[in-house]
C-alpha cells in the first residue's frame, strides 16, 4: 500500500472540516485503471478452418472472445449449427472462450430476428451486418435516407435490447453508411438501445485526425471497432507483404489518434484486429500459427501506442 502522509497544517484543516473529513484523509487516491483494448477475434482470418483448431487460438491473442463468420469470408457459423449449439456451447467452456459477436451481412439489417435468438443462446452480444448497398445519394438526401433507414432499425433494434443483444451496423464501401457524415448522422438518430456502429476505417478517408474525431462523435454508439486500415486495398490478388498492410503496423496509417479517442470515450466494445486475404474464404497467411502470430505482431503495435 502507498505511504500516505500529512503536514501539521493539513491536520488542523482537516479536524476543522469534521469526522468525515478525518476519515477519507487516511484513504490514499485510488490509481487510475489504464484503458486497455478488448479484444475479439474474427474468425474469418483463418480462412475456413475448423472451430476445434481456432477456439485454442483465441485467447493466445489477448482475446477472450470470437466473432463467428459465415460464407464467403469463412465458415465458422455454418460449423455451429452442423456440430449442434450445445456441443459448441462446450466448446467455448472448453477452451475458456465467449462468443462475442455474431457477423451476418449476408442477412443484411432486416432478416436478423432468428440470428438474435442463436446469438443470446450462446452467451453473444453483438450481432455485425450492414446497410442499405447501392451507390449512396449526396448532401440532404443522404441524410434523409440516413433517417429514414434509422426509422425502419428501430423495431430490429429494440428486439436486440430487449434481449440484451446490440445490432452493429459496418460502413462499407458502396452502401448507405459509407462516408463519415452518414456515419455522424447515425450516430445521432439512433438514440434507442440495440443499435449501434461498427467502424471499419478500411472503408473511410485514411486520415488518422479523421477517424480520431468520428470516434469521438459516434461515442456510446461505437459498438465494435475494427483495427484495419486499406494498405494496398484488398480487392485484387496483390503480393503478400502488400495485401498484409491493411494489418496495423505495416501499412501507413498512424493508429495513436484512434486509440487516443478510444480511449477518450473509454470505449468499452470489441476491437478486431482484421483484413481481408484474396481469395476470401482463405487464411490471412498459410499455417495457423502463421495467422496467429500476424495478429499478435499487430496487437503488439496497438499496445505499444497505448503505452
């Protein structure tokens, strides 16, 4: 315990000011708990390999929770429904695991009523899809069409809270919520519980003030943040050492204002360490290890910043 003292002076002040002055003065400040990432792991990065090899991996990675892929990205949510929910249930017990999150954009916003029910079965909290896609409209259109589709959320989003379970809506490339002012805009209209973002600044103008201040915006309604940056992109076939800068570290994106702002609203959500390999549906690099030791090389650069 920290040696806490007083001079003659405080003494006299403190006996003046009454007993319960006398009694809080013995109590030294309670130090103040450093922010810390949480961590969950997407299981897509390794591709469509088999829950039973990517579960033992979860918490060498600093997480204690997984967030289950579909086709074409990976395969680990059709695994659990072939292995039967309980069996992966104990799975989870386990390898001392939690399912975190769910990620369904293949159900897109609306189809989400039944994914809810498997994801609270499970223990899981956050369900990941996207939003409208198609080329977005510009200026008071898109802010409109940005209500309007808040407006149309809302019953999904209460049938989340009232299972203790939030919907996370991704900003992507070509779909409604795609630009920072979208973003900004959902954040705002999106008053009710079980809505939410999660942010993937792959997808956003790569400045890191930028993205810095959309943390702070969205605040409370950042639900899971993705640390992924666009590097050489991911869409076409591209060299390994140049599809692995969308990793944090290797590309040129600077992370410390993001986790400045993380910190700043004391973002109590899931960070994903991600990218996406081309093909999809394969693992980020060969061999299991491989992935998990990528992932860990990136979590050391996010730790490192946060120190």
């Amino acid at each position: 315990m920290a040696e806490f003292t007083l001079n003659r002076r405080q003494v006299c002040r403190i006996l003046a000011a009454g007993p319960a002055a006398v009694a809080l003065a013995g109590q030294a400040p309670a130090a103040e708990k450093p922010f810390r990432l949480r961590y969950c792991l997407a299981s897509c990065m390794y591709g469509t390999l088999k829950l039973e090899d990517i579960l033992p991996e979860v918490r060498k990675i600093g997480a204690d929770s997984i967030d289950l892929w579909p086709p074409r990205h990976g395969d680990q949510r059709d695994q659990i429904d072939a292995l039967g929910h309980d069996r992966f249930a104990a799975m989870l017990r386990d390898n001392d695991v939690k399912l975190g999150a769910i990620t369904r954009f293949d159900l897109g916003p609306f189809k989400l009523r039944d994914e809810i029910g498997v994801l609270r079965k499970l223990g899981g909290t956050v369900l990941v899809t996207g939003s409208r896609s198609g080329k977005p409209p510009e200026g008071e259109e898109l802010k409109q069409a940005v209500r309007q589709f808040v407006e149309e959320m809302k019953p999904h989003a209460s049938a989340a809270a009232e299972q203790g379970a939030t919907i996370a809506i991704e900003n992507h490339g070509n779909a409604l919520l795609c630009s920072p002012d979208s973003l900004r805009w959902f954040g705002e209209m999106a008053r009710w519980d079980g809505l939410g973002v999660a942010l993937a600044p792959y997808h956003l103008p790569q400045d890191p003030r930028l993205l810095a201040g959309l943390i702070e915006d969205l605040g409370p309604k950042l639900t899971l943040f993705y640390a992924w940056q666009h590097g050489d992109g991911c869409m076409e076939k591209l060299p390994k050492e140049r599809e692995l800068l969308q990793m944090p570290g290797r590309g040129p994106l600077d992370f410390a204002p993001m986790l400045a702002a993380l910190k700043k609203i004391d973002f109590q959500g899931y960070t994903e360490i991600f990218m996406h390999p081309v093909p999809r549906g394969i693992p980020i690099l060969d061999t299991l290890g491989e992935v998990t030791a990528e992932i860990n090389r990136a979590r050391a650069y996010l730790e490192r910043l946060l120190d």
